[in-house]
C-alpha cells in the first residue's frame, strides 16, 4: 500500500481540480443539473438548493486542492471528502437510480476516486506527519 504515498498529492490535485468543476451548479443550476442528472428542478428554491450544493462541492474539491500541499491536514481533508462523496454516490443508488445514466460518469468517477483516498488515508495514518 506505501504506492499510494508517493502519487497521493497529484490525487488529491487531480480529483480536487475536477471536484471544483462543480461551481458550474452555482453559476447555471439548471445547467449542471442536466449536464449530471439528464434533467432539471424549477423554482427559486431550486436554484437556491443547487447553487448551495454545487458551492458545497466546490468547497470540498478547494480542501483537496489544500490538503495535497499541507501533509498534516490530509486526515481530515480525506475523511471529509470520502464522507461527501460516499453521500453522493449512496443517495443517487438509493433514490436517484432513473438517473444512472447521466450521473453514472459522476458516480464512477467519485468512487475510484473514494477508493484511493480510503487507501490514502490508512498509508497517511500509517506514516509520520511532514511539517
């Protein structure tokens, strides 16, 4: 598992540079909900709901962008970013399944991505902190 040491930055870049892609939500909420669910929400509440989750996302992809260069907040930046990305991918499979077929590229994408931080995250538990 010391493989996943090395590369584990340019993970974190890489998926944190993809995660921030989300703030598309925030700009055209309709937008990104048919670019990842085939379909849209009207309303104003919509809009607020999506803007807010597509920020949310956002956040989550600028702490992976931060954790990548600070080895001491890796810990929690993965475990916060495995816990938002398992929610995601769970509650498409268990309520969203009609949208498999535009949200399976998210879905796939966030669960390799899960997998190596979870292997990430043990190697990183596993080995002294870098100051």
């Amino acid at each position: 598992m010391h493989w996943i040491a090395k590369p584990l930055k340019w993970i974190m870049l890489v998926s944190g540079v993809l995660t921030c892609t989300m703030l598309y939500a925030a700009i055209d909420p309709q937008g990104a909900l048919r670019q990842t669910f085939g379909t849209t929400l009207e309303g104003p509440l919509a809009d607020i709901v999506v803007r807010n989750w597509g920020v949310l996302i956002t956040l989550v992809g600028a702490l992976l962008i931060y954790g990548a260069y600070r080895p001491a907040s890796r810990p929690l930046v993965l475990v916060v970013a495995i816990v938002s990305k398992l929610v995601f991918i769970g509650l498409v499979l268990v309520y969203g399944q009609a949208y498999l077929g535009t949200a399976g590229l998210a879905i796939g994408f966030d669960l390799v991505v899960v997998c190596l931080f979870i292997l990430g995250l043990v190697q990183t538990l596993r080995q002294p902190i870098e100051r």
